[in-house]
C-alpha cells in the first residue's frame, strides 16, 4: 500500500514539473512573439504600442520569474536531468530564454540608434556645435544653415 501511494506520489510530482516546464516554455514563446513585435514598433517608431507592449512584457516577465521559482523549488527539479523529455524540454528553455536576451538587446540598439539618427536630425535642423562653418576669411559661423538667408 505504501509503494502504491509513494509510485502515485512520483508520477503526480512528475506530471507537476512536466506542467511548469512547459508552462515556462508557452511563457517563453508568448515573450519572443512579443520581443519581435516590439522591434516592429520600435523600427516604425510607434509610441503607443510600445507603451502597451511594456506592460505586457512585464507581466510575461513576472510570469517567468515565478515559473522558474516553482521550478527549482520543485522536489523533482534535481531528475531533470534523468528524463530524456524533461532535459528536452529545459534545454528548449535555456534556449529561448536567450533567444529572447539576444532580441532584447537588439531592440534596445536599434531603440538607441533612432535616439542618435534624431538627435542628430535636431541638431541640424536647430544647429549646434555640428554645424560650424568658417566663411572666406576664416571666420568661425554656428547655426542652422538650412535656414540661413530664406525668407518665407
């Protein structure tokens, strides 16, 4: 009777970590969907998704932590290793997780790199230090040269 319930015991621990890496696996998967949207909207420089992305983002991120939490907490997380389909299924997570920490950084690039491309913009539109010019006696000239001598 004891081996019935301690056999019973296994296999519904098993079945419980089975869920969490798979659970962790799903979240994984929603994160990069969402990580490829993001770089969208980042490339199309929208806003107001961006703003609604965060939030989801950081709710998948939560979700993450906590997963990973009962994951390792779990009395079964040590025979990983021993089951040929819970290994599978953990290395499919290690590599999503930095799939999506490759497209994270990514996006903050590219994020960074729209920050310069319109600092820059600015800059020559308003002038600054970029825009220094001499003129045919070796005078020093600042400003916005787009503008100089229209008159609209």
């Amino acid at each position: 009777m004891s081996l019935i319930y301690k056999m019973t015991n296994e296999q519904t621990n098993m079945s419980s970590i089975d869920v969490l890496l798979n659970t962790q696996l799903n979240t994984l998967n929603q994160l990069k969907s969402l990580l490829d949207k993001e770089l969208d909207a980042v490339k199309n420089r929208n806003g107001s998704v961006l703003v609604e992305m965060s939030k989801d983002k950081e709710k998948l991120l939560v979700a993450i932590q906590q997963n990973d939490q009962q994951i390792s907490s779990h009395p079964e997380a040590v025979n990983i290793e021993k089951s040929d389909t819970q290994n599978s299924v953990k290395s499919s997570i290690t590599e999503l997780l930095e799939e999506c920490q490759t497209q994270n950084e990514v996006i903050y690039l590219t994020a960074k790199q729209n920050e310069v491309v319109i600092e820059q913009v600015k800059q020559l539109l308003i002038g600054g230090s970029k825009n220094t010019t001499y003129d045919a006696y070796g005078q020093k000239r600042s400003g916005p040269s787009l503008t100089k001598g229209i008159k609209a």
